[in-house]
C-alpha cells in the first residue's frame, strides 16, 4: 500500500490581536524592490481593518471580487497584471474568506508557472512552486486556509489545482477579523465545515489521522451552532479552530456526495461554495440520515433560510453541464459511496435530485 505524503501549511499563528505582527512576520521574506501584494475581499474596501494592513514601499493592495466563486480568467489577469506591473512579486497575502484565500494561492502559483490556471486544475499539474503566500481567514469554515487546492471554474469544469505547492507557506488565525461577519454568511460558511466533517466522517477514505481532526472539528461546530444561545468571542475562537481541524481532517480523506452536487451548481449557476453546500445537503436524508437532521435543527435554531428552488426552469443542456460536472468528481464519489459508486450514482438519479434543489 502507498500512503499519502502530504504537505502542510509551513507556520501557523493563533490567537487574537495576531494580525497586528504580519508586518514583523513578512518582513524576512521581502526582496528588494519587489511588493508585497494583498488581495483584500473586496467586503473591506473602506472599512477600517484595510488602515492596519503593513503597507510598506510599493506594496500593492487589491480589492478582489468574489461576488462569484474564483474563474480561471479572473486569476490569469490577476497574475498577468502583476507580471506586466513588477516582473515579479516579494509575496501574494489573502486576506478574505475561502474565495479569498483560493485567489492568493492560485495567483502566487501563476507567478511562477506559464499558460492558463486552467492547464493546472487536477492532481498534480503545478510543475513549480508559487511565490511567498499568507493566508489571512476572515471567515471560518471553509478550511482552504490549510488545503493543498484552489478551487477554481474553468472554462470546462470546476476543479482545484491540487499539488504539493498549494498550500500556503504561513497563515494567520485571528478570530478577531471574523468577529463583524454577516449572521447568514457565518452560517452558510460555519456549515460548510460541518458538511465536510460529515462526509468525511462517513466516508469509505475514513482513516485514525482523519478521524481525530474531524471529531474535533464537529465538536466545536456543535458547540457553536446547537449548543450555543447568541454569538459571542467564544464562538468566533471555536469556529475558526474547527474550519482548521476540519481542512486538516480531509487532507488524508476526502468530501461527499453534498461537495460533488454543489460543485455542479456553482460551475452551472455560481453559486457560492457554503451556501451550495447548505442547499444540497437539505436533500441527502438518503446518505447522510444523521447529519441532515442535526443540519436541519441547526438551520431552524439559528433561523437561517436556505434558498430552494434553485434548478427550477433550467434546461436539459444545463443539466447535463451540472451532471458532467459533478460526476468528474470521482475521488468525492468514491469516498461516499465505494469504489462501484457509478453504479449506485446515475446519471437519471443525480438528476432526480437537482430537480429537487
């Protein structure tokens, strides 16, 4: 048996306030003459936390939009614009949400790697590793601040780039930018957490490294969204723990069938990563009976809406865009449903449940 030798994220601080040292902690890997560049959500553009970023020399900052999940095209003239700009870059820093953080490391790769990101979305493509990247959450569920992808939409798919020069060589975990997060937006991504703790806790890839980290992180997402009355720092610290233990837990499995349904929705329609995984999973009492439930409960407590309806109207050709999309998932399929998923996950029933979505 091969086992996976899998990269991790190079350095890690937690804590709040621990913004305030990214100017300290950068500085070593600044080169003469070449910007540090910050692609900022643009959810901050004049808000007061943009004032604390360490802008020094001809640092640049830019405002990124992820209004929709990240397009190849967006990162190809993002990198293009810094290349025509500086030649090259000290460093890319994300600082944002789980778009956010997949634009700072898709950028950082197409510093150093020629052609389109789409040439990179599978396993393995990345042939050179990617300028100096920081990974600044200001939401927590996703877990792309520690994941070995960048979830991209191409022109013919949606799909990470998945290597080993992926991940980011330093993230920085203050629960304190999480704290002004909009109640439905928290929610949305807090579940996609939880979501991923579930299939990945029920999956066939299941292993004791999984496990652990994924227990874990479904014990702080309880605390926060069952067991909690109001939102407090506590919840702020514990969900941003459970958005990292919840990465590192599929770093040596995999997600589900709710991750491979809703990548078919976001290429198709796209809809936001969180909130497709909200969607989906409103309909997966047959794979997950357990899960739904809590998930349910969890959506009623926290009087949150999940939109429906969503596939109404849609064309037989957009279906079957959604539908090929989805099944390219595979290693998804697999740790779901087995190695014979093809036979229990059809076209005609993949189907049937888009049309409840």
């Amino acid at each position: 048996m091969k086992f996976r030798n899998f990269k991790l994220v190079g350095y890690v601080v937690y804590g709040r306030g621990s913004f305030n040292q990214l100017d300290e902690i950068i500085a070593p890997h600044r080169k003469e003459g070449k910007p540090m560049v910050f692609l900022v959500d643009h959810f901050f553009d004049g808000k007061p936390m943009v004032n604390r970023i360490p802008v020094r020399g001809n640092d640049k900052v830019i405002f990124v939009d992820v209004t929709y999940e990240p397009k190849t095209t967006y990162v190809d003239k993002l990198a293009q614009q810094l290349k025509e700009e500086f030649g090259t870059v000290s460093g890319v820093i994300g600082i944002g949400g789980g778009s956010a953080m997949d634009l700072a490391k898709a950028v950082s790769l197409m510093m150093n790697n020629t052609g389109s990101s789409a040439d990179y979305q599978g396993w393995d493509l990345v042939k050179q590793p990617g300028v100096y990247k920081v990974g600044i959450p200001t939401l927590s569920g996703t877990g792309a601040e520690v994941s070995r992808t960048t979830v991209l939409t191409g022109p013919t798919k949606k799909l990470g780039m998945n290597s080993d020069f992926t991940p980011f060589d330093q993230i920085v975990l203050d629960p304190e930018l999480t704290a002004n997060a909009p109640a439905n937006q928290r929610f949305y991504t807090g579940m996609d957490c939880y979501i991923h703790c579930i299939e990945s806790l029920e999956g066939t890839f299941l292993n004791e490294f999984s496990k652990s980290y994924g227990e874990k992180a479904l014990e702080l997402c309880r605390d926060v969204f069952v067991k909690t009355d109001g939102w407090n720092d506590d919840c702020d610290d514990k969900l941003m723990m459970a958005s990292y233990a919840g990465g590192m837990s599929i770093a040596y499995s995999q997600v589900g069938v709710a991750h491979a349904v809703s990548y078919g929705l976001s290429y198709l329609l796209g809809t936001k990563h969180g909130i497709g995984n909200c969607i989906v999973m409103n309909h997966l009492e047959e794979y997950y009976p357990a899960g739904v439930k809590e998930f349910k409960y969890m959506v009623e407590k926290n009087k949150i809406d999940i939109p429906t309806g969503i596939c109404k109207g849609l064309s037989e050709d957009d279906f079957d865009k959604m539908i090929g999309v989805s099944m390219g998932m595979k290693p998804l399929w697999e740790n779901a449903l087995g190695k014979n998923w093809e036979k229990i996950m059809t076209r005609e029933k993949l189907r049937a449940l888009y049309d409840k979505l």
